[in-house]
C-alpha cells in the first residue's frame, strides 16, 4: 500500500465544543465531544490536512468516574486503557447511549466516504480492574470467570492472582474489594501497587509464568488467546482498516503469530500497528504479522532530542540505518502522540513552528508511516492543569476538557477554522503541504532513499542541518532542513555516489521547485557542484528537480 499517514483523535476531546474547562469537571460541566459531532465537514478538513487514515483513540468502553470506583479509575474520564467491555462503545461518546454502536458504525461509514480509513485500538495487556462484559456474544465467557483465584498462574486462568493477599492502595479504596488481589497490568506482582503503577488495570495471562522464569506454556492454547482472538474478529468485522496495538512487547510474540493469521484468512487486507519500545524485539514483532512498529526510542527521541536540547543533527543518520533497508519502511513516525508532550509545550520546544525540520525529516524520511496527533497542526500547548492531569505538557486522556485549538478549528462543528488566529492557520498550511506531498508523491511512497549529509563539506553545518534525496523514476526530490535558530547560508553538494545509487541523470540546468513554501531557482545538478541557497530558522524545503 503507499505511505500511511494517520492522523490520531479522541473523539472525547476532538468534538467538544464546550469551553467551561472547570479542573477536574464532571462530564455535565465540561462536556464530551461525540462521535456524531465528527461529522463530513470535519472528515473532508482531515482529508485535506493530507491524511489517509483516522485513529479513533479511546473508542472501546472503559472505566469512568461515573461508572466505577473512582478510587481505581484516573480522573473523572477515565483512562482509554482501562477497558471495562472489550465488546462495548464508550458511553460517553454516544448522543443516544442505547444507539452507541449504531453511531460508532455510521462513523466508520463517514469516515470511509470521506476517503479515509479507520484505526481503533486493541488493549491486549491489560483491563480495567473491575472489567465485566454485558455484551460479549452469546455462548462466551467472560474474561476471569472460569478463573481459579486461589491459582497464582495456570495458563487456564485470564489473569494472575496473588492467594491470601488482598488488593491495597496508600489511599482509601471507597468500598472497592479485590481478593485475592490481581497482578497490576505494568508487570507489578504486588498486592499493594503504587500511584505511579498502572494501578487502575490488571494483567492479562497468556500462558507466561512470569515468577517461574518466564516459562511459556503454549499448549494447549491457552483460554486468553481464543477469548483475544474473538475480540479481534469482533472489530475486524465492524469494517475498519486498521488496529493500534498498545504495548505489543508486552504480549507474548507467539499470540501474535497465531492471532493475526487467523484474522487475516477472514480479513486480508487489515492493518496491525504495534505500540512497541524494544528494538531487540522488532524483528520478532515483524515476522509475527506486523505491519508497522514505533520508532520511538530511536527516530523520536532523537528528532526531539536536536529540536529542544541541541543534538546533532547529523546523528539522524544512526537511527534510521539501524534498522536496514529490510526494516526501515516498517517503522511508523512521530513527533506527538497522547502519550508524548507537545510540541509547544514548554516542556518540548515551547512553539509548534520550531519543529518544522524534525516534521519534514519525519514525514519525508522513509516509506514507512507517519502519525500527527489532533492540535498538533495548530500548535497545541498541553500547557493547562485539566484534573488527574497536570501542567505535564500533554493533553489529559484522563479528564473531560476543551482543546482551545481544536474547537478554535472545529468553530462549533463548520471545522473551518474559523476562530484561528494567523499564526495556528500558517503552521496548519505547513503541515497541509507537507502531509500532501508525503501523501502523494511518489519518490517519498516508493521511492529509494539517500542520505547526502555525510558528503557535506564547507557551507553546510552537520549539526544543524541534514540533506537526503528521494528519487523514483523521473521523480527526484532533495530535501534540506535547518535546525537553527537562525538564518543560514547554505552549500549542498551532491555527491557522485547517489547518482549511481539512485540512477539518476545530471543535469547541468534544472529547475528546483520548492513543493512546501513555492518559489524557483535555477540550479545545477550535478556530483559535487555546490548548490547555494537560504533557509531561515527552523525551516527546510523540499525541491522537485527538473
């Protein structure tokens, strides 16, 4: 397929037009956005940003404060990751409750009409503490039902107990009773997890007798796995195009090889995203069925690392060779996700323009797929204490809130960005013109790669600027971005090297056409003749050569 290019939304958060943002207010204060109000108008502005496909973030039901113990539940919202009915539509998002299912599905509808495709997640990890399923399919168990607690690990059992201890917290448990108590879904054997744990979820067992040396005991196949595997054909058959694996690694790879087979004989063509941070597992995760993991302890971290704490551009080159030409279009890109800071938040760069070069490297880059999170294209601080959340930089998936550049944007449901003000509508056209040509350019979908930073000579500085071609055909594209601060003046040489690599022709006279910010310049393309050119600060092009 070409170049994915996935734009990620909380419905919560994303279509709620309520501007109260009371701290730690109910969901009648400060309102829920609802998965009618993503309506065409919103979908066609997605499509047009330049994505292919919508990631409905925290779609699943999961605990809120109005329906569990808010004791175990994070903020009034709850975490997306807490699912409470692998087989249910959060509440929350649903004008009519009773219709809830009915309103997701016209969504998928709308979403494919619009041209795009669908992402939900899949939390194969870990629920919530008091998951109970009320609408699982006739005939099947609930997860832990047929469960035998006083067992510390069988791999008959959906979950790992800890016999004779009960469940505890450093706080009042209003009334919540666990025992014995279950292992926490982070890995944490205690009975007693800490506010820092993932105290609000329970682990799921698949076969892995962690305290016995990790002891895997596959066969027969265990009862998650077949019960996992029904929640996944479950989805599938919803018609979406995609699931988001949170926290693949810690699942067994084994389930995997075995679950994802098995929704491909029925569902060939849907995509399998893993949220995984272990290089030493990639390779594994990939041959298990994986389409695309995170590359977020490599190209992430260190993009960050040479936007905010000045990093050596020139290392960009160890994180994407690290992973070979077998692996390289495998790994998914980003700059912001739920689980990341803001761009612009004064924890990251402190202005979403800043890191325009670490964009452009990371949707131009590879072949592989490239995410942006909703408020990201509008420069979103994630600056606001919400509730559960504080002042961290991140946007609360835990608290009912307003997203002041969203519903800026969305301009009470026109999404015409209407109440913008000049600098949001210049860093969105940015990314518009950036995310089409990554969409829909050929030399970046299919296109070969070569990295000219190293055959940089006077005029050119490693450390905060990087060069790369992509070429495909008659399709040559050379990219150039500056990671400083100010203005520069720049020398790039292509060397002789990536014309034999990348079969290209020289050319003594061409045309290159900046596809991001216009204009022309006469240039000549030719091994080592030196193109000049000025990039200000923060910036870089990307030049069609013809």
């Amino acid at each position: 397929m070409n170049k994915p290019i996935i734009y990620q939304l909380l419905p919560r958060l994303y279509s709620n037009y309520n501007e109260t943002c009371k701290r730690c207010g109910t969901i009648e204060e400060n309102g829920c956005g609802k998965l009618v109000d993503i309506n065409e108008r919103a979908l066609k502005s997605i499509a047009d940003l330049g994505a292919t496909h919508v990631w409905y973030t925290g779609v699943i039901r999961h605990a809120t404060a109005r329906h569990n113990n808010p004791a175990i539940t994070k903020g009034q919202a709850g975490s997306p990751y807490a699912i409470t009915d692998y087989y249910d539509v959060d509440p929350d998002l649903a004008k009519d409750e009773k219709k809830r299912m009915a309103e997701l599905e016209d969504l998928i509808s709308r979403t494919h009409a619009a041209g795009l495709g669908v992402i939900l997640d899949f939390i194969p990890n870990h629920v919530s503490r008091e998951y109970h399923s009320t609408c699982k399919p006739k005939g099947k168990s609930d997860l832990g039902e047929k469960d035998h607690p006083e067992w510390a690990f069988s791999p008959l059992n959906n979950f790992y107990y800890i016999p004779g201890e009960r469940f505890t917290m450093d706080k009042d448990l209003q009334g919540y009773e666990e025992y014995p108590a279950k292992v926490t879904g982070n890995d944490c054997f205690t009975s007693h997890p800490s506010a820092n744990d993932w105290y609000e979820t329970v682990k799921l067992n698949y076969g892995v007798f962690y305290q016995g040396g990790g002891e895997k005991q596959f066969c027969p196949i265990p009862d998650t796995w077949v019960k996992m595997l029904d929640i996944l054909l479950f989805w599938a058959g919803k018609k979406i195009d995609g699931l988001r694996v949170d926290m693949a690694e810690m699942v067994p790879v084994e389930f995997f090889a075995w679950a994802i087979e098995k929704v491909r004989e029925k569902y060939p063509k849907i995509l399998f995203i893993g949220e995984c941070y272990d290089p030493g597992k990639y390779d594994a995760y990939l041959a298990a069925g994986f389409d695309y993991l995170y590359d977020k302890v490599g190209m992430y971290d260190y993009l960050r690392g040479v936007t905010s704490r000045n990093w050596s551009s020139e290392g960009i080159t160890q994180q994407w060779m690290q992973h070979g030409d077998a692996r390289l279009p495998h790994m998914l890109y980003f700059m912001e996700n739920h689980d990341e800071q803001r761009i612009a938040s004064g924890f990251f760069a402190g202005n979403g323009t800043c890191a325009e070069p670490a964009m452009i490297v990371t949707a131009t880059l590879t072949q592989g797929p490239v995410m942006i999170y909703a408020g990201q294209e509008l420069g979103e601080r994630g600056m606001e204490m919400e509730g559960f959340s504080g002042i961290d930089g991140r946007t609360s998936i835990f608290d009912y809130w307003g997203v002041k550049s969203l519903q800026a944007w969305a301009n009470k449901g026109k999404y015409d960005g209407g109440k913008l003000n000049d600098e949001q509508r210049e860093l969105r056209s940015f990314y518009q013109k950036l995310l089409t040509v990554a969409r829909d350019n050929k030399a970046i979908q299919k296109g070969k790669m070569y990295d000219i930073t190293y055959a940089q000579g006077e005029g050119f500085n490693k450390s905060k600027q990087y060069a790369f071609i992509r070429h495909l055909g008659t399709e040559t594209l050379l990219i150039i971005v500056n990671f400083h601060d100010r203005e520069q003046q720049l020398q790039v040489r292509i060397p002789s090297d990536a014309f034999v690599y990348l079969e290209m022709d020289e050319k003594k006279k061409a045309t290159a056409t900046d596809l991001l910010r216009g204009g022309k310049q006469q240039i000549a393309f030719e091994a080592d003749k030196p193109i000049e050119m000025t990039l200000p600060a923060w910036t870089g092009v990307i030049l069609k050569i013809r």
